[in-house]
C-alpha cells in the first residue's frame, strides 16, 4: 500500500487505524510488525507491543536499512524455502496444510521520503531493497506500507509504484503530487481531516478515514501487552 497527503490531512492517523485493526484482528502470535518511524514522535506509545520486529520502533535511519537488508538477504529466502519444502504456492495454503505457520510481517514506513534523505550514500541500496521486497515478498507474507507527505517521482519511482497496488490519498497540495500516489489528479481537492480517495485497480473511491484516538491505542497496547 502506498499513503500519501500532507501535515493534518489525516495520514497518520489513517495509520493509526490501519495497525488498530490488525492489532484486533490478529493475536500478537499470529502476526509480526515493523513499524519504522524516522520522525520520532508518532509511534513510540507502539514500542510495548510484544509482536514488534527487532522488539521496538525503528527511529535510527540505518537501523531501517539493516532491516530491509535482513528481509531480502535472510527472511525472504528463509520463507521461499519453507514454502518450497512443504510444496505451497503461497503463505495462506502453507499455514492451512503446516502445524507450523509462518506469521505475516506488515512493514509501515511513516514519512518515507524523510527516511531516503536522511540515508545518504545508503539510500540507493535501501530502495533498491525497497522495490525487491515490493515484487516478491507479498507471496511469502511479507508486505509493506510506504507514507510520505512530499510524494515525487524520484522517490517513488514507477518501479515501486507498480508493486504498491493498493493506494490512499489524502489532500495533497497539487494535481501532480495526485499522479505519484494515484497516477491520477483528484486528491489535491480533498478537505483534509481523513477525506480520502481510495485506489485497488482500476476502481477509486473517496471515504472518510476514522479517528483514532491516542489514548485508546495507548489503552489497547498496553491491555495487549499485558
């Protein structure tokens, strides 16, 4: 998925619902998160989540690269060969035929394009692992959601965007910055405070996102990681 729009248009918060339902949906045993979060602040009340990957919320750019280094060198080919071993197409058909299950990992990278600046001469290596997970770990029940205010074709090449078929658009600040999230205008209309265009395909709707509150998911992490 790829989530785009500007500072109160509702982007974070969008994520803040999206993780709240994963988080009732699925049982910490049953689900890994990495959550990397370059400016700080949004996420740390996450960092009590028993499920977490690498056991807290990445905030060190490097710490980021070395984790998308870690899927694509060891964790994708780990999975590739337990699928391969137990003769299933996919994650979904090896967890219904295997008493041992291999668990989803959702990635949310908050602020994408802030991570990139701040990796330097390690940013073309971690795109280039960016894009290999895109094109081949959703099979092996690895997928990742990708967030930035300042959306441009440099960044999310069309490459990546290719991979990311799933698309949320907040108010964006011109028909442009519209085309990198949804290669279409129309989101540079939005009224802000969760109006959204939502893309899967060729289909676009517009929603109103949810408010979540940060008390009740302070309150729903901690019940979770009691």
């Amino acid at each position: 998925m790829l989530v785009g729009g500007t500072t109160g248009s509702g982007k974070t918060v969008f994520l803040y619902s999206l993780l709240t339902c994963f988080l009732k949906r699925f049982e910490p045993e049953e689900l890994r998160l990495a959550i990397v979060d370059p400016k700080l602040t949004n996420f740390m009340f996450f960092n009590q989540l028993p499920n977490l990957e690498h056991d807290q919320v990445i905030t060190e750019d490097e710490d980021a690269a070395e984790l998308f280094e870690w899927i694509t060198s060891e964790e994708i080919p780990r999975r590739t060969q337990v699928l391969g071993e137990s003769g299933s197409i996919d994650i979904q058909e090896h967890n219904e035929r295997s008493d041992e299950p291999l668990r989803p990992l959702v990635v949310v990278i908050d602020e994408y394009a802030d991570l990139i600046d701040g990796l330097g001469d390690l940013s073309d290596e971690f795109e280039t692992n960016v894009r290999r997970i895109a094109q081949k770990a959703r099979s092996v029940g690895i997928h990742l959601v990708i967030s930035t205010q300042r959306p441009s074709a440099k960044i999310i090449d069309t490459d990546l965007r290719a991979n990311l078929d799933m698309r949320v658009a907040f108010r964006l600040p011109s028909a442009s910055d519209s085309q990198v999230i949804l290669d279409e205008s129309g989101a540079e209309g939005l009224g802000g405070n969760g109006d959204m265009l939502f893309k899967e395909a060729d289909s676009l709707t517009r929603l109103q996102g949810i408010y979540v509150d940060t008390d009740y998911l302070r309150d729903l992490i901690g019940r979770i990681s009691e």
